[in-house]
C-alpha cells in the first residue's frame, strides 16, 4: 500500500477516537475524511471490491484485516442465499459497498458502525436477524423513536423485542443496509409461502369433506404411495409445493380432491355416505362446515379486494385468484359478478369471524361547503367516532362552491362505518357523506 495511505489512515485514526462520541470538526479533519474517501475509491478501483474494506486496517495481512474479510464475503453470502436473483443481490450490495460510517453504542457500551442514513432498524438488524425480525420500539439515548429515526454518531441505541413480533413490509420503504432489506424480504417471502401452505390444506381438506372424506391425508408412510400417484397427477415436486399452488390460486382444490378421492378408493377407503349427504345439504348455506371463517389475521394468504374494500358485516365471497392466493369481494361488487360468470369453480364460501382482530379499510366520500378550515372540520367528524384516515383526495376542485373528499378510513365493521357516516352528516360543512364502493387512490 503506497506510503501517502498509511499516512492519511493514521491521522483518520488521531481524529477517529473523538469521533465515536462527536461528529468530525475542523478543516482538518473535514479534509482527512475527503482524502481517505478519495484512496478508498481508488483501492477498490484497482484491486477490487474487497479492498474497500480492507483499507480500514493499518497491515491488511494481520489477524483483524482477516477476521474483517470474513465478515464482509460472509454478508455476501447471507444476501446471496436469501435472494437467488442478481438484479436484487445488487440491489441489497451496492448500499453497503461505500459505508460513510457512523459509530453508535449497544446499551452494553459495544461501538457498532452503520452506514450514514442507517435507522434503528438496519441497527437491530446489524445485532441479528432474530432481533430485527421480531423489533417492535426503540430507545436512542433512553428516548422512545419511531422506527425509521436515522442514528447518529454517539447514540445509545436499544432496540425491544417481541416473541410473536414480525417483520413489516412497511420496513423496505425506508431500510438502508443491504442486510436489513434481504432479511426483511426473506421473512416475509418465507411467511407468505406458510400461510399460502396452510390455505391450501384448509382448500383441499374442505373439498375433501365435500366428496364424503373426512380425514385428510397427513404425511404418513401408509399414504406415502397416495401422495406420490397424486404428485405426479398435479406435476408437483412435494406436498408442499401442491399446497401452496392450491393456497395461490394455481390449481384448483376440488379437481384435485377428485383425483385423490379416487386414489384412495383404490387404497380401500371409501367415502362417507353420510357425510356427503350432510355437505351437499348445507353446501349452499353460509354455515357450511367448509366455509372459511376470517378474522384479519390472514395477512400475505388472503387479500382484501381493492374494487370493493369489503368489511366485517358486508355479505362476501372469496375467488381463488391465480397466482394472487384468496382475494375477497363483497356480494355485490361488479367485479365478483363478472369472475363469478367466468371462473364459477374458483369462488368458495367465507365469512367473518365474530371477533376480527383488526380494523378494515373502506372508502367515504365527502361532499362539503368549500371554505377555510373544512378538510379540518370532516376530520375532526371522523376522529370522534375513532375512524382512522389511510388516505385522502380531494382533486381539483379548490375554486368551486362545493368540493368532494375522498377518504379511505379504517372501521371495525359496517356499524362503526354507519356510526362514522352519521356524524360525517350532522357536521354543518358536509352536504353528503356517503360510502364509496368504487376502487380509490390510496
């Protein structure tokens, strides 16, 4: 390594030791970290990727420039195993191969550097997967901050964890590290294919009852020959891989229980006459046995049609999209009735859950008295009846006598969207305050 970067590392490293607990200052430094920026460029541009790393180090031949190039081909490999796609193994690596490093503190008093524009939660990545995968709050400096504060230089950083905690998807938005970003979508990658799985075998054991079997065929060595006359019927490589394309929507889960019924027939099992007749009575009732109950806590398996936006108390129905696992449409919705006379054999029974675990998104549209302060009057209507906004439009209609909002709200069911109507309409600004079935911004 030339003489001059030996040079510019030890005075990096004069001002370096102040700069765990301050910023750089001076004109000095200013121009150490300009010049060290500069030869760092240049290393990697003559000897590779790897270098960049290796010039944070007095002799590169020593036990830290070693230890210090397994961590970086060992962060390669991590990105690399959960991707499998070079376009975003790039995209993960380019952020992480020109750190401008900010050091920040483990409430044990551990120093960690993060890339400059790193949040708490590239931060609990960084610790480990598991704690950044089940990251719930954090604490610079004995602070409460939302997730997405950037840390700085000197910051004591404590992240809280939750057992049953989740990665959001939410998080990609605003993650700098490549790190952060794989991990994140490989959890939610690995969790959308479980819950798909899970949908799938609750598909097939529902057309199952229905063609009079009522004990579904677990992984057993005695149904080992069933299941693999029926993979190589559907082409899949395992059972799994057949339950997941049910659970999305790629194959249909009454053909396939035909078949295995079928293949157990030849085993000796034969179906139920009693339970048939039992399902094809009820099969058109909404109790049906089959009917799959939801309650929000589907997340990646089930969607919420958009068209529609329907909410506990709305008389639904669920369509196999393929590929698109279970989307759900109101009754009435017009793009239900258009699927319904296209792919009739793709619609199964479902309903709401007594209790959901969550709030649904619907639309409302506001039609107002143009005039100062209006858009916070319709809100503080909605906010007493504890209706959140997700979203508003109110195009361009700033000139007129009257303007339409169009919000999309969160409501528990259609009582607390009635509710939130009402008081929409007794406001003395609102002309009419209506629901919006119709697919809105947001």
């Amino acid at each position: 390594m030339p003489g001059k970067f030996k040079d510019h590392i030890a005075i990096a490293k004069v001002n370096g030791y102040q700069s765990l607990h301050t910023t750089l200052v001076g004109p000095s430094s200013v121009s150490v970290e300009f010049q060290l920026r500069t030869e760092a460029m240049h290393v990697v541009a003559e000897s590779g990727v790897a270098a960049h790393w290796l010039y944070k180090v007095n002799a590169p031949g020593t036990v830290a420039a070693e230890r210090l190039g397994s961590q970086w081909l060992q962060s390669l490999l991590d990105i690399q195993d959960e991707t499998r796609d070079a376009a975003e193994f790039w995209d993960h690596v380019k952020v992480d191969l020109f750190p401008d490093a900010v050091y920040v503190f483990t409430p044990k008093s551990q120093i960690m550097a993060m890339p400059r524009g790193a949040t708490v939660v590239d931060f609990a990545y960084a610790i480990h997967s598991n704690v950044g995968d089940r990251t719930v709050s954090a604490r610079i400096n004995g602070d409460q901050v939302p997730l997405r504060t950037e840390i700085k230089s000197g910051d004591v950083v404590e992240v809280i964890t939750e057992p049953d905690a989740t990665p959001n998807p939410a998080w990609l938005g605003f993650v700098r590290t490549g790190r952060a970003r794989s991990k994140i979508r490989h959890h939610l990658k690995t969790m959308a294919h479980t819950e798909s799985e899970e949908l799938g075998e609750k598909l097939l054991s529902q057309a199952l009852r229905a063609e009079g079997i009522d004990r579904f065929p677990k992984n057993e060595p005695d149904f080992d020959p069933i299941w693999d006359k029926l993979l190589r019927f559907t082409g899949s490589k395992s059972r799994e891989e057949l339950l997941t394309d049910i659970g999305l929507g790629k194959r249909i889960a009454h053909i396939v229980a035909k078949r295995l019924v079928h293949m157990l027939a030849d085993s000796g099992q034969k179906p139920d006459a009693l339970l048939l007749t039992r399902e094809r009575f009820t099969a058109h009732e909404s109790t049906s046995q089959g009917s799959i109950t939801l309650d929000g806590s589907e997340n990646a398996s089930v969607q919420f049609a958009r068209c529609c936006r329907p909410i506990p108390g709305d008389e639904i129905v669920g369509y196999l999209g393929r590929g698109e696992g279970l989307v759900v449409h109101t009754r009435d919705c017009p793009v239900a009735k258009k699927l319904l006379n296209k792919d009739a054999e793709r619609f199964i029974t479902v309903e709401w859950s007594d209790e959901p675990v969550r709030s649904f998104e619907t639309g409302v549209v506001v039609t107002a008295k143009n005039g100062k302060g209006v858009l916070a009057q319709v809100a503080a209507a909605l906010a007493a009846t504890e209706a959140d906004i997700v979203h508003i439009d109110m195009g361009q209609e700033a000139m007129q006598d009257d303007v339409e909002f169009r919000f999309v709200i969160a409501v528990r069911d259609v009582a607390h969207l009635t509710a939130a109507l009402r008081n929409l309409n007794r406001s003395p600004s609102v002309m009419l305050a209506e629901r919006r079935k119709v697919s809105s911004p947001g």
